[in-house]
C-alpha cells in the first residue's frame, strides 16, 4: 500500500515542475469530457492542480465552479496558490481522498475526472461509489489509469531490477502499483452504475534528459514511493540498477521510455 507521508514541500514542487506528461494527457480526458462554461468539475487526485486550473480558465470560466481534491496538503498548499495568483474565483482546493468526497454534494457535479489516479487506489469501488454519488443524473466521468496488460516501461525496468536482485516484484515500488485491464475497469465502471461510453489504450512516447530526470519524475509523482519500501542502502543499489537499464533507452536526444494508459469515459444514468 502506497504512503501518503512520504511526501516533501521539495518533492511537491518539484512535482509542480516537471508533471507535463500528466498535464498533457490530462487534458484528453478533458476534451472527453466535452465540458461547458458554467459547469462543476471535481479533479479527484488532482496534485498541484495544474490541470484543474487549465480547466478553470479554458473550459469552465468564471461562471462555473471547479473543485480540485487532493490527500496531500502539501500539494493542495500548491493549488491554492495557483488559484490565488490566476485570480480564479471559481476555482478552489480540499485535501481529501476519492473514497471520502465529504466536501461534495449529492447530485452536485456536472463532471468528475480522475487523471492518473486510478491506479493508485487499492478499491475501486468506494471511489466509482463516490463519483456517482457526486455527479448529477447524465453527469459524466474521465478516468486514465495504467494498463495491466500493457505496463509503462518504467514498471517493466523495475520489475526486472528487482527480480535481478531476488526480492521479487513489491507492489509500491514502481509509480502505478494498483493497474487495471480494460475488462476490469469495463466491469468496475459499469459495477458502480455507470453507463460506459468508451475505453480505448494510449500510447505515449516520453522523453527525458538523463536518469536524474527519469527518477525525478518517478519519485515525486509517486509522492517519494518509488522503491520506496526498501532501506535507503538496498534503495541505492536498486536506483544505480534501475539507471543502468536506463541506458538501453537512451539515443542522441536522451532517454526515451513509454507509457501505456487506459482512456475512459462514462455517464450516470439520466434516471437510476
């Protein structure tokens, strides 16, 4: 199980920096959305809430209200900034988790949307539970998760260290430990009363500068759980392995690693 105190302010910013690629896909999920000025948005898990800003500005508009939810306050100090320096009224922050959307209303979102998420929640079925709780009759939700059959190649090269060292393959260790197939979250949206209207794999190509930025990137998306459940000796060694592999990725423009996710969208029922 992934640990919510891990975090740091230095990983927190850092995070803020260098979460394009989550930035960038997240905005598919928002254009899926088909969002309108005036409407409620909830950024379930939505870190630093740059995206829930771009939302604010670019989709929603003053008229409208966007709520971002984060466990980590640090990240949510983050966001609140960034609304307060934007001048985004419409735009607020709550630290919570997708499980417990105590800040939400009933029937009170047009729009849910869970970007990189899903993949770290062990149970799914509380936070589906809490989505269509929140979300008014035909409201919708987006949803972006790792792929089970198909995981980033950051999850393969960790598996490989680890299994290289004999300690097997620790479910925290990577940055996406809770992947689902595209049958189980068919299964899971519709479990929880949504209709599905599509799920597709995406594919993204992922450049970084060198090793240092690659882990950068892991460790404070993974709020400081990347190999973060081994001792700091046996956590250096593995990093030194994990860089090694790294190098097989590596061209004249630097490193280049995939990513595999899960786009979903789906609808609350008009009438239930």
């Amino acid at each position: 199980m992934p640990s919510l105190t891990l975090d740091t302010p230095e990983l927190a910013e850092q995070y803020d920096r260098v979460s394009d690629l989550q930035y960038e896909h997240g905005q598919h999920l928002l254009n899926a959305l088909q969002l309108k000025p005036g409407e409620t948005l909830l950024d379930v898990g939505c870190g630093t809430g740059r995206l829930t800003a771009f939302a604010a500005r670019h989709f929603i508009g003053p008229t409208g209200r966007v709520l971002g939810i984060d466990p980590l306050p640090l990240r949510i100090d983050i966001g609140r900034r960034r609304a307060e320096e934007l001048g985004l009224a419409q735009l607020s922050f709550n630290v919570g988790q997708a499980e417990a959307l105590h800040a939400v209303a009933d029937a009170s979102a047009d729009a849910v949307v869970l970007n990189s998420v899903y993949h770290w929640l062990p149970d799914k079925a509380p936070a589906l539970a809490e989505a269509i709780r929140v979300l008014k009759p035909g409201g919708r939700i987006a949803i972006s998760s790792a792929s089970r059959e198909r995981p980033h190649d950051v999850q393969r090269l960790v598996s490989e260290v680890l299994a290289e060292a004999g300690l097997g393959r620790g479910q925290g260790s990577g940055s996406t430990p809770h992947k689902v197939s595209f049958g189980e979250l068919a299964f899971q949206l519709e479990s929880a009363g949504f209709h599905v209207d599509e799920i597709r794999l995406r594919r993204f190509a992922d450049r970084f500068a060198d090793a240092d930025s690659v882990l950068a990137f892991n460790q404070s998306s993974s709020f400081g759980n990347f190999l973060g459940e081994f001792l700091p000796q046996v956590r250096q060694q593995l990093i030194a392995r994990f860089n090694e592999r790294l190098q097989a990725h590596r061209d004249e423009r630097g490193i280049l690693l995939h990513r595999n996710l899960l786009f979903a969208v789906a609808h609350k029922p008009a009438t239930r």
